[in-house]
C-alpha cells in the first residue's frame, strides 16, 4: 500500500478472506468386474482422486498508526509566600495589687525553765563586791567566796577555821592609806613562796591580797601582804 494511502489510515483493517479452494473431484467408481468364480481374483482398487489446491491465506491488514501523544500541560506557577504579620504591641502591665494585711502576730510562748548554773570558774573577768566596805573587824563567810572585801580606815579581816573548801577563793581590798589586819584562825596559813605558818599578815594601805583554800583548814594568801 502507498505511504499516502497509509498515513490516512486511522485503524487497522482487517484482510481479505482467502478464496476457499476447489474441491477435487472424485474418480468415478472403476466398474465392476465381472464375478468370478468364487475363489477368484479380487478386482483392482479405483485411482484415489487428486486432492484439490489449499487456498491461500489473505494478507493481513496493516495495523494503524498510533496517534501522537498530547503536550503534557504546563506546571501552575508557584506562589510565593506571604509576608510575615506585623507583631502585635505587648499589652502594658496590669498595676499591682495591694500588699495584704499582716496577720494577727501569734501569743509569745512561755519562757523557758532556767538551767542550773555553772560552776563558778577561778578569776573573775569583772570581780563582784561582797558588800558595804567594812571599817571594823570583819569575819569571812561562804558568801564572800568569788568576790573581794573592801576595808576602809579602821578595818580588819578574821579568816575562819572549817567554814571553806578546797578551791575557794577570794580578794581582800585594803582602800585606806594605814596598813590593815588579817587575822588566820585556820590550822595552818601561809604567805605564798614562804614556808613559815602564819596567824596573821598585814595588808598594806591600797593593797591587795587573794586568799586561796586549799582544805577547809588550810590556806595561802599572795598580794601585798608582810
């Protein structure tokens, strides 16, 4: 088929269906012999006809050109992206509310038991005065442990015999100009550094002297005393 004629061909046709071929003719039938005896020769067998031509096939339609694919359609343009908002203005702070009023204060608790007081340590940082300055014969008592005595013009002190204990202490302040008396009724008394018992010193005018117990029968004094 021409090139033209196939490009107006828009399917394919089918072909053309092949002549049916003639059908051979059959040979007429041989004639009979005669029959023979019965034990004769069998008659030959007739010439088979020839078989008549196969027609040929028809030729097979062209099949139709394909038609052209569509244009694929364009791609939408892309939009762009929006411009961010503007933010807001932050809204301005809400005023703070007044401070509450302060609670009723709780009742103060009951005060503690005091503890027992300590032991009294040797030396005094601000030494008590044991009472009114003595300008007479004065005899120490257990009171007077821890604190000074204080003589004036015409004053003296005794120190007794078994009233003290181990470890007392205390200071005899003569604030007259004139010398004073102490007198020892201890078993034994002694002026610190001397080995010599005493029954009494003597205390010099603005003089100090510390007595120390060292048994209830025994002491020794240091200061300004002879």
């Amino acid at each position: 088929m021409p090139q033209s004629a196939k490009a107006l061909v828009s399917g394919s046709f089918q072909g053309l269906q092949g002549t049916q071929g003639i059908a051979g003719s059959y040979a007429a039938q041989g004639v009979q012999g005669p029959q023979g005896p019965s034990t004769g020769a069998t008659g030959a067998q007739g010439f088979r006809g020839i078989q008549g031509f196969r027609g040929y096939q028809g030729l097979s339609g062209l099949q139709g050109v394909q038609g052209l694919q569509g244009l694929q359609g364009l791609d939408g343009l892309y939009a762009g992206q929006g411009i961010q908002g503007i933010q807001g203005i932050q809204g301005i702070q809400g005023i703070q509310g007044r401070q509450g009023t302060q609670g009723i204060q709780g009742n103060l608790g009951l005060q503690g038991v005091q503890g027992p007081q300590g032991l009294q340590g040797f030396g005094y940082i601000n030494l008590p005065n044991s009472g009114l300055p003595k300008t007479a014969s004065y005899t120490l008592t257990t009171g007077d442990i821890g604190k000074y005595i204080q003589l004036e013009t015409g004053g003296s002190v005794i120190v007794p015999n078994v009233v003290f204990l181990a470890g007392d202490v205390l200071s005899v302040v003569n604030n007259a100009t004139a010398n004073a008396t102490i007198t020892f009724q201890t078993s034994a008394a002694y002026i610190s550094g001397n080995q010599t018992i005493r029954t009494s010193c003597v205390l010099a005018g603005k003089g100090i002297a510390t007595i120390l117990f060292t048994s209830d029968s025994t002491c020794i004094i240091s200061g300004s005393v002879t």
